[in-house]
C-alpha cells in the first residue's frame, strides 16, 4: 500500500510519520501532484495559519489535486479545516469538500475564568459514527486549535468545549478529525489503524 | 483546604468551567535527564532499565499520563546532539504529546528538537534574558509548542518573584508581570514551578497558580509540592491549574497515576481515563 502524506508549509509531521511507523506503515512525504494522485491512501496533515496554508496549496496546484482525489484522504487538525468551505481564521476561503464553516472558539460572560483558547489537551468525542471509529466508543483524543468546524450534515463525531462541534467529519472518501490522532495515544492509533483500513 | 464558603464558590466555578467542555485536566510526569539518562531517584519494577527515560516515558504513557516533561540538565558542549537523538527516541515510542527543555536559547535549537519529533519545547533562563525569543519561537513555530518554565519564590514581602538559572539567581521582577509579558510575546502555556513548595510534598502553591490560571488566557501546568491524591485535587480546583506536574511521587510510585486519577475522577475532576 502506498501512503502519502501532503508535505507542504503548515507544520512538522515527524510525529504522523511515527506514529504511522509503530503501525508498521511506511509513508512517503511529497508535494508531487502525481505522487500524491496514485497514492493507496491521503493524509492531508496541519498546524499553522490557514490562509498562508491555502496560499501554499493553490500556487503548487496542490487545492485542485486534493480536491479530485477519489482515494480516502484523511485531514487531520487544520487539514481537517482547510478542507471545509471557508475558515474564519483571516477570512480564507478553502477547499469547499465539507460546507460545515470553520468559526473562532468566543467566550462569553457565562463562561467562568479559566476557560482558555486556544483548546489544549485531552476531549472527549462522541456520537461517533463512522468506520473510522470501529472500536473506539467515546474515546480521548488530544487536541490544540483556536478555530472549530460546527456541527453538520457531515459530522461522524462531536466534541464539547465552549459549545459542541465537530470533532471529526466525512463525505464520500473525504475525512477530517480535529484531533491529533498521531498524538492520541491508543485511542488514536486505532482510529488511524481504522483510516488505513478503509477501502 | 479554604474556609467553607471560598470552598463552595469554587466548587460551584469548576462546575461551571466543565459545564461546557469535556476538556480534561492533564496529569504531566516530569523526568530529569543528564547526558541522556533519567537522574533523581527511581523506583520500577517490569522496567527493564529504570535510567532510560524512553522506556520510562513509554511506562507513564501507558499508565494514563496525559502529556510527559523532559527536563535536560547535561552540561556539556556534546548537550545538543544527545538530545537530539534522545528526543528522536522518545517520539518514535511515546504516543502522547512531549516537552523538552533545558538549555534552549535560539530558534535553530527548536528547530532541530522539533524536526526530532518533539511536540512543545520550554523555555526559562534564556526568554527572560532575550525576551524577543518568545517571539521568534511563536512567529516561526507557533504559540502551541512554546512553554514558559517560570521558577518562582515568594518573598517575606508577600510577593512572588522569578528566579534564573534553576533557582539560583534572584531576579527583581515579579512572577505575574513575566508571565503577562510572555503570553503577549507567544508563550502557548505557563509551566510554574514554586520553589517554596517544590520537594516539600506539602502540597502545591495555590494562590500564585490561580491567580495566573484565572488571569492569562493560556493554559498553567502547576509544578512543584505534589505529595498526596488532595493536593493535586487542590490545585484543580482552589488552584484553578490546567495541569500538574510531578517527578519523584511517580518515580517512587507513592502514587500511581491510575489511582491519582480515579481519585480525582471520583470527586468531579474531568480526567481521561
């Protein structure tokens, strides 16, 4: 099977190329469109800014091949965002596979202090419903973002901070999870094991 | 434990903070490490070798530790590749997030320890000296895996002042304005030793904890003073702390993370389990 993962300007992906080896799953890492087109299977990883993301993607073309990968692509963090229609995060338009809008976490006076933003560490996700969480029934996974997708047509699981949102979406082979799964312990490893797979 | 009172309003604020987040309170087993091995006593069995902070690490993960410390204390010039590798290590086995620090002064220094698989770094004695640092290391890394490590003491005037240098050089500069300073610089969370309470097992501080905690819009990893199930039950909540962190109750297994979180579980604390 051949793995590729989407190297491009948003953030390291040492810890997704680890985490895929403990599964015994060797990736490749490129920015080629024909790699990335006949690949098996699509990680479209991410942690950084949205619109330079997106800046990067469409001068190497890399949003249209995305886009039409028929393969199962999985995004992960703002990987997961940028695939959704458009992101709050410096007004950015992005790749339009999920029209579930990407919003800023806000709080207000009911929120006691002590609520912070950006979401930093361990949630729980639930109302799971996807093959990509066979086995895992409301599981912790670990999560750092500022900016959420809400809940939708296309949400397989939800997530409460602030307000509930999505913490994970699908359409046809397209899934996204705002969690790190490469980061999410067991629980994590087998939603990547289950992503692997998918046919 | 406060008055009854003070007791019942925090009780009463900490539900209100879950009430609309799952997001759980992290429990962080930190580990000292000298020249790529885990230094400070410890006390394992079913670990093959007790002095490799991987496998150590590896232990702790398994165990429900929701994040891992790495704290470098070599003094050597042959420092940065040792750790290099070591992080390299860690990241290939650990499948939980994990800081390193110790000794890290510019933004080349990150870079490697992040190519390395390293998730957040920490930063002390350098940020205060060259506060820009926080900038550069947020610009090009992002807030999320820069940690201010703030030594504390409180003073016979009340306050509490930021030390250097593992403790031994005394600033003038109070702990709450550093702190404010750094977030508005990049800092993605606050790491805050009490030197008061750090190795007493008395139980961490909690006025300095929650008066950051409730006042900067970041995450407070409390460190320092853990001895017991209450005290970290305390800084949750009359502590408002986000995480705690602790070494030797681990090492020494006078607590056992399963317990301690069950534990606090069972009084209403969001854990994972």
């Amino acid at each position: 099977m051949k793995l590729a993962i989407v190297k491009y300007n948003a953030g390291n992906i040492q810890s997704v190329l680890f985490a895929l080896e403990r599964l015994n799953i060797r990736a490749i890492v490129t920015d080629d469109t024909n790699e990335i087109s006949t690949a098996d299977k699509v990680i479209f990883p991410g942690v950084g800014e949205a619109s330079t993301a997106m800046q990067y993607l469409r001068e190497r073309k890399l949003d249209q091949v995305i886009t039409a990968l028929k393969q199962p692509v999985l995004g992960v963090c703002l990987g997961m965002q940028l695939m959704c229609a458009h992101s709050e995060e410096n007004d950015t338009n992005c790749l339009n596979i999920f029209d579930e809008p990407v919003r800023r976490f806000h709080l207000n006076k009911t929120h006691s202090a002590g609520v912070k933003i950006p979401q930093i560490g361990w949630n729980k996700i639930y109302n799971v419903q996807s093959p990509l969480f066979e086995g895992v029934d409301q599981g912790y996974c670990y999560f750092v973002h500022s900016y959420y997708a809400s809940l939708g047509e296309h949400t397989i699981a939800t997530t409460d901070y602030i307000q509930p949102y999505s913490s994970a979406l699908h359409k046809d082979n397209f899934y996204g999870v705002q969690f790190h799964p490469e980061k999410s312990a067991e629980t994590g490893a087998r939603i990547l094991e289950n992503f692997i797979n998918l046919v | 434990m406060m008055d009854p009172v003070g007791d019942i309003t925090i009780r009463e604020e900490l539900e209100a903070s879950q009430l609309h987040s799952g997001l759980c309170k992290r429990i962080v087993p930190c580990l000292d490490i000298k020249d790529g091995r885990t230094v400070k006593g410890i006390n394992f069995e079913n670990i093959r070798d007790a002095g490799d902070p991987v496998e150590l690490g590896a232990l702790y993960a398994q165990q429900g530790a929701d994040e891992l410390v790495f704290l470098d204390i070599t003094a050597t010039v042959e420092k940065r590749k040792t750790l290099s590798e070591l992080v390299n290590r860690i990241a290939h086995k650990i499948n939980i997030p994990f800081t390193v620090g110790g000794g890290i002064s510019s933004v080349e220094d990150v870079s490697v320890l992040l190519q390395n698989g390293a998730d957040k770094i920490s930063v002390n004695t350098a940020a205060f000296r060259n506060p820009q640092l926080l900038n550069d290391l947020a610009r090009s890394f992002g807030s999320q895996c820069v940690v201010l490590a703030i030594d504390t003491k409180k003073e016979e005037d009340g306050h509490w002042y930021v030390y250097l240098n593992g403790g031994r050089v005394k600033t003038e500069t109070l702990c709450t304005d550093w702190a404010r300073e750094a977030v508005e610089r990049g800092a993605g969370e606050i790491l805050l030793t009490s030197m008061n309470n750090d190795g007493t097992k008395k139980g961490f501080a909690l006025d300095i904890t929650r008066e950051l905690s409730t006042t900067l819009p970041v995450p407070v990893i409390a460190s320092g003073g853990g001895g017991t199930m209450d005290h970290f039950m305390d800084v949750f909540t009359e502590g408002s702390a986000d995480a705690a962190l602790a070494a030797s109750i681990f090492h020494f297994k006078e607590i056992t993370i399963p317990d301690l979180k069950g534990y606090l579980h069972q009084r209403g604390i969001n854990v994972r389990l």
